[in-house]
C-alpha cells in the first residue's frame, strides 16, 4: 500500500524549476531517502509534502488520501528541520511539547509523553533549559524529540544531522534506524551524504536538478544505477566513466577509447553503436597482470584499503581499489585487467540512460574489494 | 598619550555641551522667580522651591495637554506598531507581484518632507470634519511614523528564520497561532523600538500639531505650553522650565524601563546560523 505519493508533481518560480515531475510511491512503514546534490530539490520535494510549499500542479497523497488543500498542521506528519528550527523562547520541555498544546492534548497528559520521549533521547537534564544553550547535538535531538512526541503518520527529517561531527553522526545514524525498526512507521529522509542514504534507507530516490533520476534500493542503485549521473555520484570513490566507442563486429561488442579496448559481454538487441560512455566501479579494476599496460598516478593508503589512480598510454585516468599492502609507487608500470563483465554501459551526454543490464553471478555482491581473479582474460590487448 | 587626553577632553566636553541645557533646565525649574535673573548666575539654587510645578498643575492646563498627549501618543504607537507588524509581515513572508516597489514606495513616502504634506492632510481632514480633535493628530502623526516603521520592522521579520514558523505550522499551530507563538516573541525587540521610537515622535512632535489642532481640549503639550507660556511679550522660563521637566519625565521613565530589551536583541541559538 503506497502511503505517500506524489503524482506529477511539480514546483516552480517562475523559470526556475525546483522540482520537475515527479512520481514517487513510498509504502508504508518504508524507510526512504531523497538523495542528491545541493540545490537538486529535495527540500522543495520534502516542504511540499508537509504543505510548507504548494506545488504549481500534479498530486500528493498521504494514506490515499489528497493533500494538496490541507494546511501543514492537518496533515499529520512530524518534521525536523535542517536548521532545527527550535523555538529560541521556550525551553527544551515547552519545545517538545508544543505539538501536543497545538493539538489540543490536556495538559496533564503532556508531561508523561514529553518525559518518555526525553528518556528514549535522553534529555532528561535538559528539559529545563533554553535551545541556545545546548551543543548541536543535544539541539538535534530536541528537534527530533519535538518529531517523536507524536505518533504521526509520515515523518519527515531534512538533513538533521548534516551540522553534528562525524563521530555523533554515526552514532545517531544508527539510533535513527533503531527508531524506524521499532516504531514501524514511514520516514522520508533527507540528506545530500550518500553514506547516510546507503546504510539507513529502505530506498532511496536520487534527484538531480529537480528531476528523479533512480528510485531504488541501495544496493540496486549501486549495482545497476539507472543513468550516467547517478552511476558517478554514487560511490566513493566514484566509478570511472570513460568516454569511447561502441561498435558491434561478427556479433561480439567492442568499446574502444585511447589506450583501452574492451570486448564486451553481448548487450541487448536494438543498442545504438557510435559514442557510448563505459563505467567502470573501482573495484572492478584488478592490478598486477592483465592486458592492459599503465602507469601508476597516485596511491592513497586509507588504512583499510588502498586506492590507486593509474594512467593508460593515452592519457586516460582510472581509479581503483586494492586490499591494503600492494607497495606501489608512483611511476610505477603494471598491468591491470579491468573486468569487462561488470562493465556499465551508458548512452552518451552528461545523463545517458544505461544500454545494457547488470551483471550476474558473483560480481554482484557490490562493494566487494577483491576482484575475481577470472575476471582477468576478459579484456583483449588493444 | 596626549592623543588618548586630547581625545577624552573632546568626548566630555560634548558630554557637557549636550547634558548641560538639561541640567540647567532642571536648576531653573526649582529656582524661586527672585533668583532667576541674578547675576551672577548661580549654579545651584540657594532656595529650593517647587512652586512653579504647583502653579502648572493647579492654575494651567497643563494636565490637558498632558493627558492629550499620553491619549495621542499611546494610541498613535499601538496604531502604527499593529500596522506596521503587520506589514512588514506581508513584506517579508508572502510573495506577491510588486512586493519589492511596494516597499521602496513606503520608503519614498518616509523621505517627502512633511511640510509638503501639512497642507493637503489639513484639508482632508477638514473635509472628514475630523479637524480641531486628537484623533486627526493620530492619523497624522500616523502617516508619517508608519513607512519609517515599516521598514525597520521589516528588517527586524526578516532576521525571523522562517523555518521557525514553518516548524509551528507542521506542529499545528494555525498561521495566526504560529505568528503569536512563535513570530511575536522573536520580534519584541523591534516592537519595542518601534514602539519607542514612535512615541517619542509623536511626543515631541510641534509642526502638524500646530497647524491641525487649535483648541486647548486637543491641545497636546508642546503646542499647549508653547501658547500658554510664551506670547510676544513674555516667557514664562520658571513655568516653562517645570513644563520641560514633567515632559521629559515619560520619556525617561519609559527608556529606562525599555532599555534592556533594546539592547538584549534576539534570543539566538534556536537555529543554526
Ligand atoms: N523560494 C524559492 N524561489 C526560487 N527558487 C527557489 C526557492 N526555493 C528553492 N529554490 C530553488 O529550487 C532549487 C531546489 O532547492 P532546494 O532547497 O530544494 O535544494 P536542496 O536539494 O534542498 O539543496 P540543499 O542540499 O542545498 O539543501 C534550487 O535551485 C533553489 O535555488
Ligand atoms: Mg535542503
């Protein structure tokens, strides 16, 4: 059952578009990230939704039923702002339990609800206090407390931890999931931090200068990104798109681009030959032995694993991933087998739709590090 | 060195050239009339009286014009800070065509001298047959204080983060609810300069209310003592002095009062930077 929906929705200022059609259906108790660049309108998206913002046409829906006339209030859904937007007057308590006055809950009544949802996010020491003495952290969980106090159907968070530091970001991440896990109900997430939208979403729909571009599971989205776009934003370090040729000769495919040449498993009937864009994921790229000479470009030691940019004779550069402890230089020589099987293909332009379908077999399990050491003939020598 | 003595010699003698007349205003008030015109002039009083403030309050109008007064600047302030919270809540939150040119056209109003303006405003208000009454003072003292409020209002609502009421709305609170909750606490501080700043306006304003008003039931103070103390031939300066006094007095009273909300400003930290 699809709990919230937006049918051909649009924004726009006059010539600017923030938010170009969209048609997104998010199921109930669905976990779901709206994923994308700064200014790409995943706040637009998300302020429409709670009715901050109307959209110029199309439908939005939430538990079926049409909200485009309701007011914010009517809609029952609980925000967090990316600014948090606590109220600076009242304290901590007078915060969390704002929601509940407006909603004409008694006041004897507030005070339990208020104190069990600043034990779940233990602010229990702060409930006396103001917003302007509080770290972004504790700031962060009041806005969340002021969210939770309700039992709303939709939840809807903007980038609420895009001010904490790394550690307090990984720690609330987790909490953020636990939360979803036990109170089962729809959250749309926010967030430009791809990390966040991996790990935490049940799905996650990618926009790019107000247009969806992907809307999927992370692993799906990794694993079979739907575009050009949303193959190089995806992953760090992001895929290789190499720029070339694709010609078809006796059947087999064949990708051509300055110092590298590609036999391609077959693709599906009907694909245009001619300018064509190959991505290629880090980790497909295996170093040592293969078929193509390099030259090595940089190294960087992450500790866990090592990332390696070597050039090809004709001057095209490709990142890769090693498990650590691969001594390499730079100016080194070696020779790397990229693994044509796990190969991306996408039209050419900036946003190429993909031409060909995922990979199969092992390969798939996405963020594997090692590559398969049968992954080395694949490629001819050029 | 000597530029530090130089420069705090300069700042005390303005100190004094401005504090002085005050002083001396004061001095005068409590003087007895024999020793007004001594000379030498004496700095402090020898006798202390206040006579000159028993005289005003039984044997003048003076608490005419001085309720007039209160009357018209009271309701002149609540007046011009209703409207003008109001719009420079349009100005700032809604988008409408010509919103901007709206807003400088208020400014233009503000910067046309008001003599320009006395004339037609008296013959309108002649013709509302509001002539001759405190409330054409208002609605005076009103077109005028009101652009200059606008904007500084305006400028106020705009440091308002907007997700403040956006956070309200969600929460449910009505538009109203969220303006009242959560705007107005945020803009007290403008509203009460505002709010200052058009009292005294209206408190110490002389030309329109010379023009427009010439009957001692409308009066206000400074046309009133004006007419009552100083005719071609006479200064009162005793009773002037003591009516100079008593104006100040509200002013005073109510910067004092005011004066910590002026400077406390907004009460940040609530949102993000
Ligand atoms: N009120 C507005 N008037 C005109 N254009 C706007 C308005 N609000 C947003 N936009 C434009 O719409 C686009 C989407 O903005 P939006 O705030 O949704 O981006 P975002 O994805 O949330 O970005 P960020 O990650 O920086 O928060 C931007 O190009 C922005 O300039
Ligand atoms: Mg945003």
């Amino acid at each position: 059952m699809a709990d919230v929906e937006f049918r051909k929705v649009r924004k726009a200022w006059g010539k600017v578009v923030g938010v170009a059609d969209l048609d997104l259906s998010i199921r109930a108790g669905e976990f779901v990230s709206l994923l994308g660049p700064s200014g790409c309108g995943k706040t637009t998206t998300l302020r429409m939704l709670a009715g901050l913002e109307f959209p110029t046409s199309g439908e939005i829906r939430i538990g079926g039923r049409t909200v485009n006339d309701l007011a914010p209030g009517q809609r029952d859904i609980a925000m967090v702002f990316q600014s948090y937007a606590l109220y600076p007057h009242m304290t901590v308590e007078e915060n969390i339990a704002y929601p509940l006055k407006k909603r004409g809950v008694p006041r004897g009544e507030r005070g339990p609800m208020v104190a069990r949802v600043a034990e779940m996010l233990q602010l229990g020491p702060l409930l006396g206090r103001k917003p302007r003495e509080l770290s972004g952290g504790q700031q962060q969980r009041v806005a969340l407390g002021r969210a939770l106090v309700r039992d709303p159907k939709v939840f809807l968070l903007d980038e609420p931890l895009s001010n904490l530091d790394a550690k307090l970001r990984g720690h609330m991440r987790a909490e953020l999931v636990e939360l979803h896990r036990r109170l089962g109900r729809t959250m749309v997430y926010v967030t430009h931090d791809q990390l966040e939208a991996m790990t935490m979403s049940d799905r996650i729909a990618i926009l790019e200068g107000g247009v969806l571009q992907q809307f999927a599971p992370p692993q799906e989205v990794y694993r079979e990104p739907a575009n050009r776009f949303v193959a190089g934003f995806i992953g760090t370090p992001s895929m290789n798109l190499i720029d070339g040729q694709l010609a078809q000769t006796g059947g087999r495919w064949r990708f051509e681009a300055p110092g590298l040449a590609l036999e391609l498993p077959a693709l599906p009937p009907g694909t245009p030959g001619g300018e064509a864009c190959l991505g290629l994921r880090p980790e497909h790229i295996a170093f040592g032995s293969g078929p193509l000479e390099a030259r090595v470009a940089l190294v960087e030691e992450t500790g866990h694993e090592t990332i390696v940019v070597v050039e090809l004779p004709g001057g095209l550069r490709l990142t890769g991933r090693t498990a650590p402890g691969m001594a390499l230089r730079p100016g080194e020589a070696l020779r790397i087998a990229p693994d044509a099987a796990q190969a991306h293909l996408f039209a050419a332009g900036p946003s190429g739709r993909r031409l060909n379908a995922p990979a199969a077999g092992p390969g798939r399990a996405a963020a594997s590090v090692s590559v398969p050491a049968s992954a080395a003939h694949a490629g001819e020598p050029s | 060195m000597a530029r530090r003595v130089l420069f705090n010699l300069f700042a005390w003698s303005i100190v004094l050239a401005v504090a002085f007349p005050l002083f001396w205003m004061i001095v005068t008030s409590v003087k007895p009339q024999f020793e007004l015109f001594r000379r030498p002039p004496t700095f402090l009083p020898d006798t202390v009286t206040f006579e000159h403030y028993r005289t005003l309050l039984a044997r003048t109008n003076f608490m005419i014009y001085f309720r007039n007064s209160v009357i018209l600047s009271t309701v002149t302030t609540f007046v011009v800070v209703f409207l003008a919270t109001l719009g420079a809540y349009s100005l700032v939150r809604f988008r409408y065509r010509g919103r901007e040119s709206l807003a400088f056209l208020v400014l233009f109003t503000y910067l046309l001298p008001s003599v320009v303006l006395i004339i037609p405003l008296y013959l309108m208000l002649v013709s509302l047959g509001l002539s001759n009454t405190i409330l054409s003072l208002v609605i005076a003292y009103t077109t005028f204080a009101l652009p200059y409020a606008l904007w500084l209002l305006r400028s106020f609502m705009a440091g308002v983060p907007e997700d403040l009421e956006s956070a309200a709305l969600v929460d449910g609170a009505s538009r109203l609810g969220a303006f009242r909750d959560v705007i107005l606490p945020q803009l007290l501080p403008g509203i009460i300069s505002t709010a200052l700043f058009t009292f005294i306006l209206s408190w110490n304003e002389y030309l329109y209310a010379l023009v427009l008003v010439n009957s001692d039931g409308a009066r206000p103070l400074t046309t009133g003592v004006m007419s009552m103390l100083i005719s071609a031939f006479n200064i009162e300066w005793s009773l002037l002095m003591a009516a100079s006094v008593m104006m100040s007095v509200p002013l005073i009273v109510a910067f004092a009062f005011l004066q910590s909300y002026l400077t406390r400003g907004f009460g940040a930290g609530g949102v993000k930077g």
